[in-house]
C-alpha cells in the first residue's frame, strides 16, 4: 500500500472525515497537525497550491483536500491508488 499522509488541524470536520474514510479501508496514514505552525501551513500551501486543510497525499500524488479524496473513493479510483 502507497505511503499515505494527511495535512490537517485538529478542529477541521473535513479532515476528521478524511482520516475517518481511510481507516474505514483500513489505510494505514500519517497525520500532521498543522494547528497553530504557520510555518508549517505556508510550506503546504507553497507545496500543494492550496491553503485549506486537509491535504492529503497518496505516494508522490497530492490528491487534495476531503472532498477529492470522498470522489475518488466513490469512483472506486482511490483504492487503485493504494495498491499502485
């Protein structure tokens, strides 16, 4: 299974849900706590392009925030992407 990581901040009911769906299949990810690291915040948006939370990244592929990873889930295309 790809390597699997979440950007987020702990008050962001988008990215519970995010990390919610991928236990659901059982995928093994690391979190990063985001709050209160502005640093840490500017590298992700410079990184990602985009300045919400979470960002989540499958591998090399940034997959972007809750609601692409729930498409791609719902397409049947996110585990394709987790056995790649």
């Amino acid at each position: 299974m790809s390597n699997v990581i979440v950007y987020g901040t702990r008050y962001c009911p988008y990215c519970v849900a995010a990390t919610q769906l991928l236990s659901s299949k059982g995928v093994e990810y690391e979190y990063i706590a985001v709050d209160n690291d502005q640093e840490l915040r500017s590298e992700i948006a410079e990184r990602s392009g985009q300045f919400t939370v979470p960002q989540i990244w499958i591998g090399e592929q940034h997959i972007g925030g809750f609601t692409d990873l729930n498409r791609l889930a719902l397409s049947g295309s996110l585990d394709n992407l987790l056995n790649a």
